[in-house]
C-alpha cells in the first residue's frame, strides 16, 4: 500500500484543539465510528466516546454490532450494514444503542459507505442523541417562524456590517426586498438613513458586546419621500458559545404613529404660546404700520418662513373693504418679514409699495371670496399665481419656496387684505391645523388694523377740530405698573385657552381682562382669541364692567358648547377706583402695604356661555401701592388639595414686604406649580402708581 500524502489544510479555517466548544456540531456533539467492511470499529471519535461511554481502546478493533446492538436487534443492524456496504443506499433514522452502563440510548444515525483509493470499503456513521437533536431542531423551528411572522423588523448583519438576513417585517419597513439588503452594507442598502451614525453605534456594540436600545431614528422613506417616518432601534452583538464575534442582530420597530402623536402635540403646545405671544404684541399701538409688524414678525419663524401683511389700498384711503367681489385688487404692503436672509423678501412688495394683482392671483382670490388659500405643495405653475410679476416667481423659486398660505384680514364683516405665508426652510408643508392658527393670528390683528385705521382718521378729524380751537398739549397718561406671566401646561397633550389683556381706555382708565376657555386644544386657542378680540372691541365703548359680561355672554352663548369664565375690570386713576366684574371667576388678591393680603368679595356670577344671566360691577378703591393679581385657575388648583387651602397658599405667598411685581410673578409661579400640570396659567398683576393732580373730577 502507497503511502498516502496529507490533506493539506489552511489554518485560517481551523481553531485551535484548546478553544471551547462554539459551533452547532459541538452542540450537537456528533460522534463519528468508522467500521471496515467486517463491521469492526477502525475509527472511534472523542465525541462517539462521551456518547456511547466507551473510549477508544475499549472500542476499537471490536464488531460494533455486539459492542452497541442488544442481541434483539442483532440481525436488523446487519442487514442494514450489508445494504449500506452493496452501495444500495445510505440509511438514516433513529435507532436505539446500548451505552456502555447497559442503559439505552434513542440515536439518530446518519450512515454511508466510504470507498478508499485502494478501493477498500468502509462505513461511516455519523450519531447524535435524539433528544439532544430534536431540541435544536425544535429551537431552529421556533427562532425560524418567529424570525419570518414577526411584526417587528429583523436582520443580521456579520462583522463587517454587511447584511447577512432580514426578515419579512423589515422589507416592508425599509419597502426593499431581502435580496437588495443581502451581501450590502447598511450605507449601501439605506442611503436615505443617517448611516454614519448608525455604523458608528453597530461597531461600538460590536467592540464592547453592551446593546443599544430604542434609539430613535427618522427618515423619509424613498417608498414614501412626502411622509416622515420614525423608527426605534436596537442592536446587540451575537456570539458563539465560545464567545467568538458572529456580527449583530438589529430589531426595528415602526414607531411613526407615535413620533407624529408627539410631534402634533408638541406643535400644539407651540401653537397655545404663539397665541398667547400674540396676545401680547398685537394691538399695542394704534400706529397701523407697527400692527401690521408686530403680525408679521409673531407670525415668524413658528408659523412661516416669510410673512407678509398686505392691506387693500381703498381701506387706507377711507372707503369700504372688500365684500366678496371679483376683479383684480390693489395692495399696499405693510410689513414683511423673514426666519432667516431670502431672495423671497426681494419678490415680496416692499412696505410702502402699492402693487395691482390680478384675478387669477391667489391672494385676490383669498380677498375677494373672504377665505383662506392654501397651497400644500407649491408647483412649478402655482408660483406664477402666487408671485406679482415672473422676476418675483424667478426669486420664489430660488428661495425654495415650497408651500403657501394666504388668510384675509376680516374685521367687522369687511375684508381689509390679507396676511400672506410661505415656507422654504421649514420642510413641512401648510396643514388645517396651520390654517386655523393663522386665521387666529389674522383675526386678532385685523380688528387691531381696522381699530389703527379707523383711529388714523378719527384722529386727523380731531386734529383739524383741535387746529381750530386753542391748542393745548395733552396731559400725560397716568396708568399702572403692570407685570403678567403666561405658562402652558407642561403635559405634552394638553394645551388650554387662559388669556389676559391690559388695554388703554379713554379718560386715563386702564381694563384689565382675565380669562380662562374650558377645554384644550386648538379650538380652545380659537375661542379664546375671538373672545379677547369682542373684549378688546367692547372695551373701546367704555361700558360698564357688568354691561360688558352681558355682551360676552351672548356672545360665548351663540358660540355653543363654550363656558368660559372672566374677571374684566376698569381702573380710573383719577377716582382711584377699581370697577371689578366676575363671570364665575377665582376671585382677584387685593395685596394693600401693611395688611394681610384678602381675596375680594365678590359676587361670582354664572360663567360665560350659560346665557340670560345676571352680572355686577363691584367698586373697589385702590390706593397707590396697592397690588391687584388676577390669575386663571391652573395657578391654584390641583387635584389633590382643596382649593381653599391652595387659595391660603397663595395669600401667604403674598404676604410679607412688598415685591417688585416680576418677583411677585417669579414667587407665584415657582411656589404654586408642579412639574406636570395639566393646566395653563395666566397671571397679571396691577400695582396703582401715584399719579400726579388725580382726584375726582
């Protein structure tokens, strides 16, 4: 016989014979016996003697039949060796084998015949023990069927992040098929992800074997390019038993209906503080240019990229606004305003400007009907309409202009202009929710420019009245040291309608207004604001406090299913005097230097909205010195104490030496609120100054 050369093998694909067990057939603990063609063992593997309990001296040279077959079984074992050694067929199946304690062992068997180059004949058998085997292959089915039915996204990748398998959740969530992620790296198969940092965190786990877990991803699909999708993401390092690197495993969860649940809230709360912003800046002058500013400017960067406030020429020249004609219209632009440096502002009519536009433009469309114009998704064709001449569309499009928004200016059933929105920047498009918070914003501030423009030509009436008497310069103003705070709720979910609002009056008096919408959400924000507008319009008449809670009564009444509540007052320095009425209000904090703070006795009266319901005006002498504070009831209640003991709180928070009032704001605001709350809170405090020759009159 020849002497045979060695196999040669490369020891890049061989372990060491000292590592630990690590692959399936170490699990499996495969035992290999070699029988020559008289069925004698030739060859007995280390793992044939842990499972047969035999070692290799006992074995070897000895019939396998007598040494591993009860006599029972003899003659089947040698028919079946006789039919392996023809080469009819192999033979595979689950026979049972006496160990070497005489107990019996289930075996599975794989058996074939061996042919050598000198023609010899041998059998191999290749052995495992039935449970051991059927356990894995029971794991394999699981881990199988799970893998493929999950609902959540699964893959391997090895240690060079190429993707080795997906599951079929993770097609649909990334919508390619597991043919366009096998063999790929991940940059290569998602290129619409941030993949760098992806890689980055798949080699950290992979160096430190610590998983991360649920970290958030978003994207934009190519499946779905006008859609935002969330993901959260997991990876952990997988290894054999012997401890050696395999790759990764990820799970992927779609978690886009949650991001946007959070995002819409988020920009909700938002929404409730550009209002509420709004409530302060708009409508602090009667100067028109500076109204229509002030709605730019609080219309940007939250709402818009770039604003415009364009008001009908025939309005600042005395007659009548739009009441839904057709035919082109002629503009004069206000304000305009910017998130950041555009060519947009340049297609924009600068303030000052008077420009004609068309039918076909979409804001005379938005002033002639009296409703808003909105544009998703700006085309190519839209700029044209949008834009006053193909130089400014040119300017638009270089800008990214991507979405538009128009929304008329109406006050008093006339259309004044309108406020014109556009987004390049911001990458979402102008939704409802959008719609309606403009359309707030452009309601506030029309009253506001109808009350500016009116005021212009009251005003220069008086003047050439004034010009004709004996002029005389007017005395200064007297008013109060006002400071006011407004906070949202901190749950993420809800947002309120509380308002407060100090507006200037005839005869030096000053109204102070606090109140507070039930319910949350935008709606809520809306009322509120069509609410403050009529206490702002009412103001100007100089009624009663109680005359004016009859008005809004009748008019929260026919807005159906809104009960809000109100404290409106009127200070008259000249009096010292405070004219205090409440529509089922918290009573206001009378604050006096040298007394105990008190809440004001008060008739409460039935909240707005009940309808056909009586209100009184209470007077209330302030002197100088003296604090009025006015809050809504998310500063004092809570719901696990009583309100009287909160209303205690907040007096003895009141007491003591005298404040400024933004610390008085600050110490209220930190003392009283929780971390959570789940309602809004406006606050305002009044402090009456000396006023020099005030006094009855």
């Amino acid at each position: 016989m020849c002497a045979r050369e060695p196999f040669p093998v490369d020891p890049a694909l061989t372990r060491p014979s000292t590592s630990e067990p690590g692959g399936l057939l170490d699990v499996l603990n495969v035992a290999a016996v070699v029988l020559d063609s008289d069925g004698r063992i030739v060859l007995w593997s280390p793992q044939a003697a842990n499972l047969f309990g035999y070692t290799a001296e006992e074995a070897l040279g000895h019939y396998a039949g007598r040494l591993l077959v009860h006599e029972n079984r003899l003659e089947l074992v040698r028919r079946l060796f006789t039919r392996v050694m023809r080469g009819e067929e192999g033979w595979t199946g689950v026979f049972p084998v006496r160990h070497r304690d005489g107990s019996t062992l289930l075996v599975e068997f794989r058996n074939m015949r061996l042919e050598d180059d000198q023609k010899d004949l041998y059998a191999l058998g290749l052995a495992t023990e039935q449970t051991t085997l059927r356990g894995v292959e029971r794991d394999l089915a699981l881990s199988t069927r799970l893998i493929s039915q999950s609902p959540i996204g699964l893959a391997v990748v090895d240690t060079e992040l190429r993707y080795v398998m997906v599951n079929p959740a993770l097609e649909r969530i990334n919508g390619l098929p597991a043919a366009e992620h096998v063999g790929k790296y991940v940059r290569e198969a998602l290129p619409f992800l941030d993949t760098e940092a992806i890689e980055a965190d798949m080699r950290e786990v992979l160096d430190t074997g610590v998983p991360i877990l649920d970290r958030e991803s978003v994207a934009r699909t190519p499946a779905e390019p006008d859609r935002e999708h969330a993901w959260s993401v997991s990876f952990y390092r997988l290894e054999s038993s012997n401890g050696e690197v395999l790759g990764l495993a990820t799970s992927v969860v779609d978690i886009t209906a949650r991001h946007r649940a959070t995002t819409e809230a988020a920009q909700a709360r938002q929404r409730l503080a550009l209002v509420a912003d709004a409530s302060i800046r708009l409508g602090t002058t009667l100067d028109l240019d500076q109204t229509a500013r002030e709605l730019a400017e609080v219309s940007v960067p939250e709402l818009a990229d770039i604003a415009a406030v364009d008001v009908l020429d025939s309005v600042l020249n005395g007659r009548s606004g739009s009441v839904l004609h057709e035919g082109p219209a002629v503009f004069r632009s206000l304000a305009v305003a910017a998130s950041h440096p555009t060519v947009a502002v340049q297609a924009a009519d600068q303030p000052g400007e008077v420009a004609r536009y068309e039918a076909d433009r979409l804001v005379t469309h938005c002033v002639n009907t009296g409703r808003p114009v909105r544009v998703p998704r700006v085309q190519p064709d839209d700029l044209a309409r949008i834009a006053r001449s193909p130089d400014a569309a040119a300017l638009l499009a270089a800008a990214g202009v991507h979405s538009y928004l128009a929304v008329p200016l109406i006050a008093r059933g006339e259309v004044l202009g309108a406020l014109d929105l556009k987004r390049s920047r911001n990458a979402e498009p102008f939704n409802a929710d959008d719609e309606v918070l403009a359309g707030e914003l452009a309601a506030r501030a029309a009253v506001c420019i109808d009350n500016a423009r009116w005021y212009r030509q009251v005003r220069n009436t008086a003047l050439t009245l004034q010009r004709s008497l004996l002029p005389q310069r007017p005395p200064d103003q007297p008013g109060l040291e006002i400071a006011y705070r407004y906070q949202p709720a901190e749950a993420a979910i809800e947002v309120g309608g509380d308002w407060f609002d100090v507006i200037p009056l005839t005869d030096d008096k000053t109204a102070l207004v606090v109140g507070d919408v039930m319910g949350s959400g935008i709606s809520a924000a809306a009322t509120m604001g069509q609410l403050r507008t009529a206490t702002r319009t009412l103001a100007e008449l100089d009624l009663d406090p109680a005359e004016v809670q009859r008005h809004l009564d009748r008019i929260t009444d026919r807005m159906g299913q809104t009960i809000t509540t109100c404290i409106y007052a009127v200070y008259d320095p000249r009096q010292g005097q405070c004219l205090i009425s409440s529509a089922g209000h918290l009573p206001p904090a009378l604050v006096r230097p040298g007394r105990p703070p008190a809440l004001l006795d008060l008739p409460t009266g039935a909240p707005l909205g009940v309808g056909n319901v009586a209100f009184h005006t209470t007077t209330v002498t302030l002197e100088p010195g003296d604090d009025l504070v006015l809050y809504t009831d998310g500063l004092v209640e809570t719901r696990d104490q009583a309100i009287d003991e909160r209303l205690d709180a907040l007096l003895d928070l009141l007491a003591g030496p005298q404040r400024s009032l933004e610390e008085t704001c600050d110490l209220l605001l930190d003392s009283l609120r929780r971390p959570g709350d789940h309602d809004d809170v406006a606050l305002l405090v009044a402090r009456a100054v000396a006023v020099t020759g005030a006094g009855p009159s």
